[in-house]
C-alpha cells in the first residue's frame, strides 16, 4: 500500500508539533502556532488524513494538546480558534 506525499506531510508535522508548542514565551509564538495548527487544516484531504490517522498518533496528539492548550493560561483571542481546531484535529 503506497502512502501519500500529503499523509507523510501532515504526519511529519504533527510529529514536530510538541517541541514547538511546548514553550510559549509570549502571544507572538502562540500567534504562530496557532496559525500553523489553522494552515494544516488547509492541506488538501486534511479530513481523510485525520480519519486515517492511527490511534495511537490521535492519543499522542491529544495528549501533547491537552498538556499545551489546557494546562496553561491561554488568552481569550486564541482559546475559541483552538476550541475550532481541536474539533477540525477530531480530538475529544
């Protein structure tokens, strides 16, 4: 079975998200991730690559968000954009 470009794309920058996320020091970085976490939504077939994603990535993400998004103080101009993208990431 042969993966697509757009599978290995999105797969590698989900894999690269929890070190940039990691350490906010101020709203011009979270400004960027939250654009960045936007912009995936973007690629084509996003939907399907989310759906096809295993598990196992899907735990991971919601993990490293739930560590980032939901345990430190986030101000009100991102948390609705991040609400929205974490229902576009199928997070629960």
């Amino acid at each position: 079975m042969l993966i697509s470009n757009e599978y290995i794309f999105l797969n590698d920058s989900m894999k690269g998200l929890p070190a940039p996320l990691a350490y906010f020091s101020g709203s011009d970085e979270m400004a960027l991730t939250v654009s960045f976490l936007e912009n995936l939504t973007k690629v084509p077939r996003f939907d399907t690559l989310i759906m096809f994603l295993s598990s196992k990535d899907k735990d991971d993400l919601a993990k490293t968000w739930d560590e980032v998004f939901y345990y430190e103080v986030i101000p009100i101009e991102f948390a609705e954009k991040l609400d929205n993208l974490r229902t576009k990431y199928c997070l629960k």
